[in-house]
C-alpha cells in the first residue's frame, strides 16, 4: 500500500476532536500525470489546489500561533496546537505532492511564484488571521463536499484519493478554530466591524487566488501540449459548474460566509466526520496503513 502512518483508532474519538495522524501517502513515489479519471481538468482542479498548500498551511500555523500565548481561553489554545500539528503534517505532505509534479515536468517553482507574492500582502497580524478565516471557510467548503461525496473520487488513483480524503476530514475538523480566534482576540471590536474584517479579507482573497489558480491552469496544460483556447475553457466551465460541477456545489457553502451571523460551527457535521473517519480507517487501517510506502 501506498504510504505510512502512526495514527490510532479510539473507540472514544469525539466528533469535536482535532486527531493530528501522522500519514504518509507517498505521492512522490506514485507520481500519476492524469490520475483523476484520466482527465486533464478534473486532475488539475486537485493538483492546481495542492500548488497553494504548503506556503498557505504554513501561514495559517504562523497567523494562529501569534496569538496563541495571548488567549485567556486555554482550551482554545489547546486547540491552536492540535490545529498546528495537523497543518504541519499537511504540509509535509503537500509538498511530497508538488515535488510528484514538479517529476513529471510541471514547473511547480513558476506556479508558487504568485501564491507566495498573495501570502506576504497582508502584514498587520489582525489582517492575517481574518485572511486565515476566509482561506479556512474555502478550504472547509471543499473538504465538506468531498465528505458528503465520496463517490467524486472513485475514479482517482489511489494514493491521491487517500490524501484528499484525510485532508478533507482534518480540514473539518478544524474548520471553527480560525474564526474562535479571531473573535478572541477582538473582544472589544463591535460586530459590525468584526464583520467588514472578516469579508473584506475574503474578498481580498478570492478573487486574486482564482485568477492564480485560473493562470496556473494555463501553465499546466501548456507542460500537457494541450492548448488553452475556447474549446478547452469551455470544458473546463462544464467540468467546475456542471458534471460533476466541483464549484456549483461550493458556491451555496462559501456564500454562508457573507452572513452577518456565520458561524461554522452553527453546522452539524459530526455525522460527516464519523462518516469520514470511518472511510479513513477502512481505507487505511492502522496495521496496513504502517507498511512501507511503495
């Protein structure tokens, strides 16, 4: 089996727990040009998110961390820290996944180029963690229709879809702890003004991460020989808004967040984390899950 783990079973796991496992999937040693389907567009609506999560994860851990010393709360410090180590993992990773691509001819350093630019933008620390909120509540939204879909990646070749399904389950894991903080550390701002803070910078942040990831597209099929015109875009539109309409199903969830009242934990998701757990452990039990990578 393709990757490694030290992660446990617990028959007393709680749905609000954040479980840090330890898994290595070994992408970089099943590198697969096309591995979702078979299809150009589905694979790069994965792989061109994977270019944003090693220097995005490790901003989010950065922009938690600053304030981490500074809560009252130490329950949700506490949860910094397990929120921390699943993003660390994360991390390590994503990066394995990016080298897999920069192995089959991808230009990966090109394709960061612009995410790191978009990252280092925001400098007040404030400004930061509600950039954090926002990439939080787009990655939860992801990860929510993955869970709630699992049949979408039936198709993909193994080890990716193992990965994209743990990421998904620890991304909701988590999901509540960003915006916890931030209502934390600003328990003096009037809500209003919590709010403009929280929509701006997800405003901010949308509409230049979608053109990077729109640019990067172009840059990935051009490695493919495939030429980006009508034709292609056209695809694309069906792929994202239509069948099997990765981004349709996203849109109602991301658009929750412009509400004055959002709270992501105003969702009940303690059935899709049980459900995703138990995918996890079916997929890869903790004895199989140990073998070594290969």
């Amino acid at each position: 089996m393709a990757g490694s783990s030290s992660f446990t079973q617990h028959a007393a796991e709680d749905e609000a727990d954040i479980i840090p496992r330890d898994i290595r999937f070994g992408i970089l040693g099943n590198a697969t040009r096309h591995w979702y389907d078979g299809d150009i567009i589905k694979t790069v609506m994965a792989d061109g998110l994977s270019i944003f999560l090693p220097e995005g994860e490790r901003y989010f851990i950065r922009s938690l961390k600053h304030y981490a010393s500074k809560l009252t709360d130490r329950e949700l410090a506490a949860e910094i820290n397990g929120y921390a180590v699943q993003e660390a993992f994360h991390t390590r990773e994503h990066e394995d996944y990016n080298k897999a691509m920069a192995s089959l001819g991808y230009d990966v350093e090109e394709m960061e180029k612009p995410v790191r630019f978009a990252l280092g933008v925001a400098k007040n620390p404030l400004h930061r963690l509600a950039v954090t909120c926002a990439i939080e509540h787009l990655t939860a939204t992801l990860s929510t229709v993955t869970l709630r879909r699992p049949d979408l990646l039936e198709s993909a070749a193994a080890p990716y879809r193992r990965l994209w399904m743990w990421h998904a389950l620890e991304e909701i894991e988590h999901k509540a702890v960003a915006l916890d903080v931030l209502k934390a550390v600003t328990p003096d701002l009037p809500g209003w003004k919590r709010y403009l803070l929280r929509v701006s910078a997800m405003n901010a942040t949308v509409i230049p991460f979608l053109l990077i990831f729109l640019r990067n597209t172009r840059l990935y099929a051009r490695t493919d020989g495939v030429k980006t015109g009508v034709r292609f875009w056209l695809r694309f539109i069906w792929v994202v808004f239509f069948a099997p309409g990765f981004w349709r199903r996203c849109m109602p969830l991301v658009l929750k967040y412009y509400l004055p009242g959002f709270d992501p934990k105003n969702s009940d998701d303690a059935e899709l984390v049980r459900k995703g757990r138990a995918w996890l452990y079916q997929e890869m039990p903790p004895a199989a899950a140990a073998a070594p990578a290969g």
